[in-house]
C-alpha cells in the first residue's frame, strides 16, 4: 500500500509529540519485522523513557510454554539491535478479555491504563504549572511595562515643556524688536490714534527694557546685536523643535525605555 508521504517519518514526527508511545508485538503477525525494529530503534534513541513494550494478543499465542517461547525469540531479536538493548526490560501481556472464552495468560491491561491514566495527570500538573509560570512572567512584564510607560510619559512631558520655553524665547526677541522698531518709527500720536491712550502707555511700559538695552549699545553695533539677537532667536527655535520631537518609547521586548532623537541635520 503507498501513502502520498513518507510513513517512517511520520511515525519519528509522531512520537516527539506523544507522552507515551506503545509497542505492540502481535505474536501471530510479523511483527519482528525489520521496517517494524528500525523504527521502534530510532524512536528508543530520543525517547526511551516514554516507550513502552507489550505482547498484545496475549491469549492467542497458546499455552504458557507457547507464549514464553515467543517472548524470548522476541527479546532476542531486540537485543541484537544496540539501540533496544537495555537492563531491566519488561514487556507485560495484554489482551481484550473474552467472557466466553476462559484464559489463564496473565492480563495486565489495568496497569497499562493505570500508567496511561498517571501520565496523563502528570503532563496536565506540568502544563498547570507552566500555565502558573507563564501568567506570572506576563504580569511581571506588564507591570514593568507600566512603569517604563508612566517614565517615559514623565520625560516626554518635561521634554515637550522644555521645547515650549525654547519655543517661547526664540520667538519672543524677533517680535520685541519688530514691535519696538514699529514703536519707534511712529510718532506717539499715532500710537495713541491706533492703540488709544491706555495702549500706548502699556506698550511703551513692556518695550522699556528693550529700548533701554537698545541704548546701551553703541550705534555702529547696532547691525552686529541685531544679528547676534536673530541668532540667539534661531538657536532657541533649533532647540525648541529638537526638545519636542526628541521622545522616549518603550520597547516591545525589553522592560527598558530608550531616547530617540531624530538627526535634524
């Protein structure tokens, strides 16, 4: 009979799956073939603590003297393979009991399913325990995550302050001078027919200072102060737009947060 795969390796792809695996020698069929023995070898090399060797059909094999004649030849034959040669092998006798038919042979199903049923309640406290570790490594990432969060919306907070003040700064010195210089060339007259009495005595009170610091400087360095100013104004402007989009994010697989700062160059 052909498959559209290849049976040996779906048998090896099976058993690393299994919690158990069962080897059945049927002492009436050919089950000490050769194809049979390669694979239960190269399945004994990964996984000889979970396989298993039973003589099914037990009472089909004849009497006592029959049944151990057939276990021998069968041990012997694994013991000629290096891989299923091994110290205390045990191969119990099962079959399906017949209420018709009396048997003497020795029927030893209930331990088969006794170790069924132990190897079951074993790998489900293993997965419960795994399941118990897994949800406390989620918690513990959540909550370190969190925190990195609640940081990193802290540093971006003072870092969006801070580009607001550089902000703030870099255009406060251009419209001062823009405003002082219009304050200047204008006649008070004029101040008070736009702005009325009350405005212009408030402008010229906020302007006092840039006026006053306009004078201490010498005429001929006029140009040089009000290109120092602009500089000042374009550095401050550099720094607000570097502050704002300089943020901090929390990677996705580590618990720590990392700065990133794009080149602005």
């Amino acid at each position: 009979m052909n498959y559209p795969f290849d049976v040996n390796q779906t048998i090896l792809w099976l058993g690393q799956l299994a919690d158990l695996i069962f080897v059945f020698f049927d002492p009436i069929g050919q089950a000490l073939c050769k194809r049979t023995l390669n694979i239960v070898e190269k399945l004994n090399e990964t996984h000889g603590d979970t396989m298993r060797f039973y003589l099914s059909k037990a009472d089909e094999a004849g009497h006592e003297s029959d049944r151990q004649r057939v276990m021998m030849q069968i041990v012997q034959e694994l013991c000629k393979r290096p891989g299923l040669n091994r110290t205390c092998f045990d191969m119990p006798t099962i079959y399906i009991p017949n209420q018709n038919k009396t048997n003497r042979c020795a029927n030893q199903i209930e331990d088969v399913c006794k170790d069924i049923e132990k190897t079951i309640n074993q790998t489900i406290q293993n997965t419960l325990n795994t399941l118990e570790k897994d949800c406390k490594r989620i918690a513990q990432m959540v909550d370190s995550k969190i925190v990195a969060d609640n940081l990193a919306r802290s540093h971006n907070l003072g870092a969006r302050g801070k580009g607001i003040v550089y902000g703030f700064l870099g255009m406060l010195l251009p419209v001062l001078l823009l405003i002082n210089f219009l304050a200047s060339s204008v006649s008070e007259t004029v101040l008070d027919k736009a702005l009325g009495a009350n405005g212009t005595e408030a402008l010229l009170l906020y302007l006092a200072p840039v006026r006053g610091l306009w004078t201490v400087v010498p005429t001929e360095h006029h140009s040089t102060a009000l290109i120092a100013m602009l500089l000042l104004s374009i550095v401050f402007l550099f720094l607000a737009r570097r502050t704002m989009r300089c943020v901090t994010f929390v990677k996705l697989n580590t618990s720590h947060t990392q700065n990133f700062c794009p080149n602005l160059e």
